[in-house]
C-alpha cells in the first residue's frame, strides 16, 4: 500500500486528475493520507450544548453532563424538583452555580459526566455560552467525513488551478466583478459563478467510441472517513468574525475543534 503525505498530495494537478477519471477500467490504488492540522478545525453535527448542560471543572477544562445520570443524581439526593425547575425556567443561573447552591459533592459530579475537555481561551467567562458539538462516530469520537476531506482537497487545487492560470478564469473574474456592482449581497448570485467556475476547472470532456462524456474529474478519487480521534484531540474556540475592514467580532458561540498539530488520518482510493 503507498502512503500518500499531505506535502505529496499538493502536487497533484488537473491533467493528472482527469485521467483519473477517465480510465474507468482502471483498478483502484490506495492511499493513506496523514495530514497535519496547523489551526482548529471544526466539522460540527448541527447540536449545541446549552450553559445548562457543562460546567468548568477548573480554569482549563469543562466538563458535559450525561443528562439521565444527572437527573437520576438529582433524584437520589432530592433534589429533583429543584433541578427540573432550573432546567425549564428562564433563569442566569448556570449548571456551576446550581451545584454549588445544592451543595453536590465533586465525586458526584464526575460520575455524571459523559465526557471532559480542554478549553482553548483560559475564560471561565465562556461558561455562559454555547457550544457547537463536533461529529462524532456512533462510539462518541470525533472524526473529518470523507466528504469534507474531499471537499478541502477540491477546494485545494481549485485555488492552485486559478493561481497558476490566471487567463484561464479571466471571463469568471470579470463577470463575479460585475455582478457584485450590481447587487454584493446577493449570495445566489455568487453561488451561480461559484459553479461556472468549478465546471471549469474539473470538467472534462473525452470521446468514448462514438459518445462523448462529460464528466468531473474529481469523480475518479474517493476518500474514506478519517480514523476515530480522541477527546483529548478536541480543544473549545471561540468563534470570530473577520470582516472585509480588517475588524474582527467575536460570536456568543464556542466550537468543539480538532487541535493544532493532531494529525488526521484517511484513505484515498483512485482509479
């Protein structure tokens, strides 16, 4: 099996895709792929984490409840009425302060954590906001989806494409220039020469006998899921906001992110 390192990978180029996936009949060859992260990285589930449901266990780490293991916690020490109020009502109250008013031991507390981890931004002021939870496997680990992995590496040459053939999305430039004088907020807009542009990069058109084929030359390469992480490789960010003026503006929102310098492991397979 050939291993396939991010800085290998970074060469590939469009005429060497496209005959990827031309070759149909060809077999599949694998490859591994190990790839560095050098800042967060966050693929998210679509699920947040009210200030509810965590609490800094100290100045560096939070820790996320197991909700019925809490609950029943609450129970055995009375306290269930109390905590199904807290739970419903409108209040500032966090989890934290609930715990220290109803006096429930540390002890306690660990046994009704479904998992801990690191915080990025040493604030235990980020506990009054949300979180973002990662995707996980049906194990509880964090992992990339193959789809997104595939997606950074068509992203990737995309912009190697552009950057080294100028000319060639010459007509794209002009026209996202003329359509933003004319509306710059309209996204549909935007979107629509988003797929001009990839149609030009990764489509190719072969004949076949007497047919001609259309295709996407990014067709000829799948990549697999990433292998299971860790919690210990997910750290809590803040989220930001860097506009065209150069400010940045910070969201209400921390995200659970894969660290700098985990390495991310897949599977590449192409034809």
């Amino acid at each position: 099996m050939k291993k396939e390192t991010v800085e290998n990978i970074r060469y590939f180029d469009m005429q060497k895709l496209s005959s990827w996936g031309y070759n149909m009949e060809q077999k599949l060859k694998t490859y591994q792929i190990h790839l560095k992260v050098n800042g967060p990285v966050f693929v998210g589930d679509g699920n947040e984490i009210q200030k509810k449901e965590y609490m800094f266990l100290n100045r560096n780490t939070i820790g996320v409840i197991d909700g019925a293991k809490f609950y029943m916690l609450a129970k055995k020490l009375h306290l269930q009425n109390d905590f199904e109020r807290f739970m419903i009502d409108d209040t500032r109250e966090d989890l934290k302060h609930w715990c220290l008013r109803n006096h429930v031991s540390q002890n306690d507390l660990k046994n009704c954590m479904k998992y801990v981890e690191n915080v990025g931004d040493r604030s235990e002021e980020k506990g009054k906001l949300q979180v973002m939870t990662c995707i996980t496997d049906p194990y509880g680990n964090p992992y990339i989806p193959g789809s997104s992995l595939k997606g950074m590496l068509r992203t990737i040459l995309l912009s190697r494409d552009i950057l080294q053939n100028r000319e060639k999305y010459r007509t794209d430039t002009r026209q996202i220039r003329s359509d933003l004088e004319v509306n710059r907020i309209n996204r549909r807009i935007l979107n629509n020469n988003i797929v001009k542009i990839e149609k030009n990069a990764f489509n190719s058109v072969r004949s076949s006998g007497k047919e001609t084929v259309d295709f996407d030359i990014m067709s000829g390469i799948i990549v697999g899921d990433s292998e299971p992480l860790s919690r210990e490789d997910i750290i809590l960010c803040q989220k930001w906001e860097q506009h065209t003026d150069g400010t940045y503006k910070t969201l209400n929102l921390l995200r659970e992110c894969i660290k700098p310098g985990t390495v991310i492991k897949s599977t590449l397979l192409r034809k």
